[in-house]
C-alpha cells in the first residue's frame, strides 16, 4: 500500500444511456443536481473520448462520495455509472482504480494513452 487517498482531487460519475433510456437518465440527473453539491455535465448524445456510449458526467468532491455514490447505487435505475477518482492518472483513475454501477463497459483506454495522461 503505497497510495494515499489525499492523491484523489475529485471524482467523476459518467452516467451512460441510449435512446430507450434517455429519460430515466434525465431522472438520475435531476435527482442528484437537487440532492447535491455536484457539477452536471453536458449531455454528449454520442461516444466521446473513452466512452462507448452516450453519457453526461458528474464531478463532486472527495466529501461529497459518501453521500453521491450510496443514492446512485441505490437509484442508478438499470443505468450503466462508471465512478472513477481523479489523480491526474486518467488511465488508471478509468481502469485499476474505477468502480461500476451496472455492466462494466468496455472503454477506449487506447484514446486516454494519446492523449498524452499518465
């Protein structure tokens, strides 16, 4: 055990959908903007950057994870959530050091390695 957890900055929930479930994500959204002290993302309707699917992400602080991650786990709805910390290792924080709600998603971790992270 080398790490410290005072190396996480923040962390980011990146909450995946499709078309069919579009408005149960919209849920999930307007559920943890009024609980929460997060900033909500854009809606990227599309696969950006590592991402396979379309996803909005949310980022909140190191304090903030006890409360965020139990309401999501609790009402994810059948959504995919990947929940990764922020380190300034963005392939790590995306692969060894995330947490999955739902199916674990295969992402382009070869886009992380180009442009340039850890």
């Amino acid at each position: 055990m080398t790490q410290d957890t005072i190396e996480i900055t923040g962390f980011h929930a990146h909450v995946y959908f499709d078309v069919a479930t579009r408005d149960v994500a919209e849920r999930v959204r307007e559920g943890l903007g009024a609980r929460f002290d997060v900033r909500l993302g854009r809606w990227h309707e599309k696969p950006i950057g590592p991402h396979p699917k379309a996803m909005y992400q949310v980022a909140f602080l190191p304090n903030q994870f006890e409360k965020v991650v139990p309401w999501l786990m609790l009402n994810h709805e059948g959504l995919d959530i990947l929940i990764h910390p922020e380190t300034g290792d963005d392939v790590k924080d995306h692969t060894e050091h995330a947490l999955w709600l739902g199916e674990k998603l295969e992402l382009n971790i070869s886009f992380l390695q180009r442009i340039g992270t850890n």
